[in-house]
C-alpha cells in the first residue's frame, strides 16, 4: 500500500475516533502520536497524516459547511459516520490541498468507502466529491 494511501487511512480513522468520542482531531492525534512512541506495536504516525487530520482542523467549520450544503437530503448529523468523515477528510484534501490530483483524491476516497461503509456508500462520496471539485474555484475560502 502506498505511503499516502496509509496516510489517508490513518487520518480517517483519527477523524472517526473523534467523532465517536465527542473530542477534538488534535487530541485524538495527539493520542496516536504519544501510543506510537510508547507501543511498538502501534505504527507511526507519518507526516502526511498529521498535515491532513490538521489542515482538516483548521477549515473543520467550512468543511462541514460544504457537506451540508451539498449532500441533498441529508444532515450531517443523520449521515453515517464512516461516510461523514471520509467526506470531510477528502473535501479538505480536494478543496484545500493543490500538491494531490483531483482524480486522486476522490478514488482514494472511494476505497475508503468500499473497505469501510456500506454498499451504496462509494457512489454517495463520489458524486459529492465530483461536486466539489466542479465547484472546487468557488469553494475555496477561508
């Protein structure tokens, strides 16, 4: 597996975890970073993983903003939470994030969702992903 597909991994599930705890994306981090130098069996957190789950952190408002105003139908409270935080991870890293392909992001994305969420979960990410990169000029405010 490539190192960034690992890094997207791993940022998703920092993402999760936090929202099923209630916490923040920094102290979950956080916590992954101090067992990751504690545990030798829990693995390190690589750079490209903490510069996702903290760039999402800092445009978490906006990100959620997107979501709701895009996905037709459904709150982001009543969206499954595997498909809220691949969608807010990925918005993040298409939106905000040049130095990765458009394409790259969403196919990543997708996986994501056919490994963790349900059947119809990858259409439903894809079709908001492929709306925010046609939208992507538009979006991209602080």
């Amino acid at each position: 597996m490539a190192a960034r597909n690992k890094a997207r991994k791993r940022a998703f599930q920092i993402l999760f975890e936090a929202d099923q705890r209630g916490v923040s994306v920094q102290e979950v981090l956080a916590d992954w970073i101090r067992h990751a130098r504690t545990d030798d069996r829990q693995p390190p957190v690589n750079e490209y993983t903490m510069e996702l789950v903290e760039g999402y952190a800092s445009y978490a408002e906006r990100v959620d903003e997107l979501i709701a105003t895009y996905a037709v139908g459904w709150t982001l409270d009543r969206m499954p939470v595997v498909d809220r935080n691949i969608l807010r991870l990925s918005a993040y890293e298409l939106v905000w994030v040049d130095a990765v392909p458009d394409p790259v992001v969403i196919d990543e994305a997708v996986q994501l969702a056919k490994e963790f969420s349900t059947d119809e979960s990858p259409s439903f990410v894809n079709g908001m992903l492929a709306r925010f990169k046609d939208l992507k000029p538009s979006l991209r405010r602080d």
